[in-house]
C-alpha cells in the first residue's frame, strides 16, 4: 500500500466535468473519454465494473447534504478516468433523499466494482453515524458491499498524500488537518496512514472557541472575512489565526510532533487573496522550528478522488483480513502499536523480523496455541518494516528477534525470546494458567 501512497497525480492528464445523473445509464457502451478504454465491448444497459478497465478503478462518491457528486477514478493515480456526475439534492435533505440520490450517481454509472464514499459529519448523522456503512451498503446491493465509506477528512488526506502537497513525503510522520466548522485530522508514518488516532477531545474545544469567536466578531463563516489586496487583517481574523494555531499546536503534540504539517482550510477560508504568509506565521509559532508547515494543495475534486484511493486501501484490507482471519494482527508504525496498547488489558507484541527463520516457527506456535491465552490480544510487530517501528524496537531494547513483550493495561510485565519462557501469561487473560514446559 505504500506505492499507492507515492505515486503521482498527472493533474493534467483528464479533467472532471459534471454532468446531469438524471439519465439512467448515460456512459455504458461507451470509450472512456480519457487515455483509458474498456478492455471489452458492453452491450446496452450492462453493468460496468472495474475489470472492465486496464487500471484499478474505483468509483469515488462525495455526499453533502444538498448534493452527490461522484466520478471514476484511477486509485493508483487519482486521475479521473471518465466525466463526472452531478445529482442535486432539494430542500431539506432526508435519508431517503440522499440515499436515492446517491443510487442516481451510482446507476448513472451503470457501476458494480468497488466504491468508495465520503460524507460530511452532518451527512453521518443523518444516516446514523454508527450504521452509516451499513445504511449505504442496503441501499447499494449491486455493490455486493464492496463499498468503503469515510468522512471527508480521510478522503482530503488521502488525496492529499497521493496528488497533493504530501506526495512527495515518503518517509517520516505527516500531520494532515482539515480546518473547518470542525477540524479533522490524519496521521501518516512512512506513507502509511496511522490507524487509531483521534482528537475528538480536542476538537471540540475548537468547536467552542469558533462560536466564542463568531459572536465576539460577528461573522457566521467558518472564519472572519481574511484581507484583501495587501491589506493589513482585521482583529477578528488574526484572533481566529491565533486561536487555530494553538489548536494545531496541540493536535501536533498529540500525534507525537510530526515533521511535516500539512494544513487544508475550507470554505470561506479559501479565498484566493488569502495571506498565506500571515496565516502560516500563526500556526509556526506554536510548533517546534524544524516542522515544515504547508497550506495543502486541495486538488480539484479532492473528496471523490480520496474516497476511490482510500475505498482501495480499506476494501483491500478487508480482503486480506478475511483471508488472514486466523493469522496475527500486524501494526505498521510506533504509533499505532502505542494505539493498540492504550486500549488495555493483557497483551502480548510478538517482534519478529521478515528473513527469520525462526520468527516464522514462533509464528506457528503462536497460531496452534493462541486458544490458550483466553481474553490476551496478540500483535505482529516486524523490526524491518520502516525506520519508526526500528526505532522502537532499539528503544525497548530489543537485541534479537524472535522476541515477545506483555503488557498488562499498558505496562510491560514481562519479555522473553520464546513464547514457552513468556512466564506473566500465567496470569494474563482470563485467569486461565498456562503450563509452559
């Protein structure tokens, strides 16, 4: 997955117009109108999926409360592959209205491959923010669910990594904030994107001072009108400048003070004649010096570009969770490793290297025996997999591998080199002791 985080987004090479979903299946039969053809001929009215095209393509779908929108896009380049459609939504948006419009765009497309759908916060609740996949997936049984569904924020970092200012970040920690009504934000380590991280403690607080600062300076946008034409910044925006960039601050230090911030305003916030300089100056001042600070790139049709890249990593996670059921759990960085630990109880990190012989024989014990450890979680950790999961394995003082740690609520009880020597899983789990000859 980390060369689908590192290739490059050609911009130029196919635009996305939208066009009107009211037609039943308007592209079937039809070339795709970009470098890209269908691999075969269809016949009127067939379902198009992505075996079809020569590339691995992903129908990206971006749902907001007064309209759909949703386009082919290539998951490996972000590049549009066909035109886009458009279905507006009137009125007050129901659940049923969004739902048959996002039906509108799917069968526009006259779609069954993978899809993958960003929706904006007030969108989840609608839908129920907890059953939002689910909702989705009923109502999309030509999708066999095979639909991934994420916030915006995702979908903004994805397409940010793969065609924006954070593609050319291939090693390190990157801190992706979408700065709104609400702020989102999104880690990667090493191209990969961390799972498990979460401000909500310290978005809401962002949430509060917003309206403090809307009443305070009588504005109702996500920010005070920024200067224009050089102007010097009025009081208001330089304290919501302010107010953001502690916020930022914080959320840095959270996910371990990244070395690269990249920093995605939205609506009123973008505006052509915003200071860039002015707006940047604030958010450096509450982050150590050696953090490079960007204003993100937002590439035209962003979100439906990052719910196809990211529908294609999260659909092919699954796939291999599915046939990896039995198999360990496998983390990918530091930070999701520490994720993984914050959650408590008894848990045993098994480190293991990728050319080790002997890592793959601990490997199958651990398989044949884990119906022992009742109630303990088991994860993968391999020392080689990029230079922060090196770094915590010199720092737990690991010297050789195959080698085992088991934490108790977070805390390290215990290490051995073999699962048999592991003497704390006596007491690990349900209580159950386990003989280790």
């Amino acid at each position: 997955m980390r060369g689908l985080m590192r290739a490059r987004c050609r911009h130029a090479a196919v635009g996305c117009s939208y066009h009107s979903a009211r037609a039943s299946v308007p592209f079937a039969g039809r070339e795709a109108r970009s470098s890209r053809r269908l691999s075969g001929r269809r016949r009127n009215g067939a379902k198009l999926s992505d075996s079809d095209y020569h590339v691995q393509v992903v129908l990206g779908i971006e749902v907001r409360e007064s309209s759909v929108k949703a386009a082919l896009v290539s998951s490996t380049t972000g590049e549009f592959v066909r035109p886009g459609v458009r279905r507006s939504i009137e009125g007050d948006a129901g659940m049923d209205d969004v739902l048959l419009a996002v039906k509108g765009v799917v069968r526009a497309f006259g779609w069954n491959g993978p899809a993958g759908v960003s929706i904006t916060r007030a969108v989840a609740r609608l839908l129920g923010s907890h059953e939002v996949e689910r909702v989705l997936s009923g109502a999309l049984p030509c999708l066999e669910d095979n639909v991934a569904v994420m916030i915006h924020t995702e979908a903004a970092a994805y397409a940010e990594m793969l065609c924006g200012a954070g593609a050319s970040s291939k090693s390190g920690k990157v801190l992706i904030l979408t700065v709104g009504k609400n702020l989102g934000a999104v880690v990667y380590e090493d191209g990969q994107k961390v799972r498990g991280f979460d401000v909500s403690h310290l978005t809401w607080q962002w949430e509060l001072e917003l309206t403090e600062l809307q009443k305070r300076f009588s504005f109702s946008e996500i920010s005070p009108p920024p200067p224009e034409n050089g102007s010097e910044p009025g009081e208001g925006w330089v304290s919501w400048t302010e107010s953001l960039g502690k916020m930022v601050g914080k959320i840095s230090q959270h996910a371990g003070d990244p070395g690269q911030v990249i920093i995605m305003p939205t609506g009123s916030v973008v505006n052509a004649t915003m200071p860039k300089a002015a707006f940047l100056r604030h958010m450096r001042e509450e982050l150590p010096q050696r953090v490079e600070v960007l204003v993100g790139s937002r590439p035209e049709g962003a979100m439906i570009r990052g719910a196809a890249i990211g529908a294609n990593a999260i659909l092919l996670g699954r796939e291999l969770e599915r046939k990896e059921e039995d198999d360990l759990q496998v983390v990918m960085s530091a930070m999701e490793l520490e994720s993984f630990l914050s959650r408590g109880g008894d848990s045993v990190v098994f480190v293991s290297g990728k050319g080790c012989a002997k890592c793959r024989r601990e490997e199958g014990k651990i398989a044949r025996r884990r119906e022992d450890f009742e109630g303990v979680r088991f994860v993968k950790l391999d020392v080689d997999s990029n230079r922060s999961t090196l770094q915590w394995t010199r720092d737990a003082g690991i010297r050789r591998v195959p080698h085992y740690l088991l934490y108790k609520n977070g805390e390290l009880v215990d290490r051995a080199n073999d699962l048999d020597d592991l003497r704390g899983l006596r007491d690990a789990g349900s209580g159950v002791e386990v003989e280790c000859s």
